[in-house]
C-alpha cells in the first residue's frame, strides 16, 4: 500500500505565488512517477505536471513557463512550485502516483486565486 497526502493550497490573489507538496509514504523502492492533476468546479480533471523518478518533466500548455515540478527526499516528495497565479488556476489539486503498475492518488488540496 502507499499513502499519498498533499499540502500547501490556499487563497493567492492573481499573479501570486504558492508551492504545493506530495508525499508518498510506504514500500516504496527504486524509480516512481508523480503527477499532478487539476479539477475546477465543472470540468474534468487533467494532468498539470508529471515528473519521473530519474527527474524528466512534462507540463500542460496552460502551465509552462509558470509551473515548476521538482522531486527531494529521496523521490518520495514532489513539489510544485506555482508562479504568476490567475484565476483559471482555481482547482483542486491532485498528486497522482504510479508506482508497481498500479495508481494512487492524495486527496487533493484547494487552491483559490482571486483578489
């Protein structure tokens, strides 16, 4: 089984900053894919940021060149660092993990842009 719990949501007026966490706690070895996922009210939810275990990235159109995915801990961490904040950004956030060819996902943590 693994535990994946996120932190850091909250309210951040447009063009501000905020930096989200995942941890993945468990049995847990050797190279793991981390994801972030998004859902606004009324639409579906989709991929925001992925990072290998080895530390390649890929990212939404909507987000590149604002969002940054990172991994520390011993790749049980992933981070998301997210700059110049609008109001489109308005979700909840998602980590997504992929690990033994099954997936577990965190419970999601709110993030509200708006003045």
């Amino acid at each position: 089984q693994v535990q994946v719990v996120e932190s850091g949501g909250g309210l951040v007026q447009p063009g501000g900053s905020l930096r989200l966490s995942c941890t993945a706690s468990g049995s847990i070895i050797g190279f793991v894919v981390m994801s972030w996922y998004r859902q606004a009210p009324g639409k579906e939810r989709e991929l925001v940021a992925i990072i290998t275990g080895s530390g390649s990235t890929n990212y939404a159109d909507s987000v590149k060149g604002r969002f940054t995915v990172s991994r520390d801990n011993g790749r049980n961490t992933v981070n998301l660092q997210m700059n110049s904040l609008k109001p489109e950004d308005t979700a909840v956030y998602f980590c997504n993990v992929r690990y033994s060819a099954r997936t577990y996902w965190g419970q999601g943590t709110q993030v509200t842009v708006s003045s």
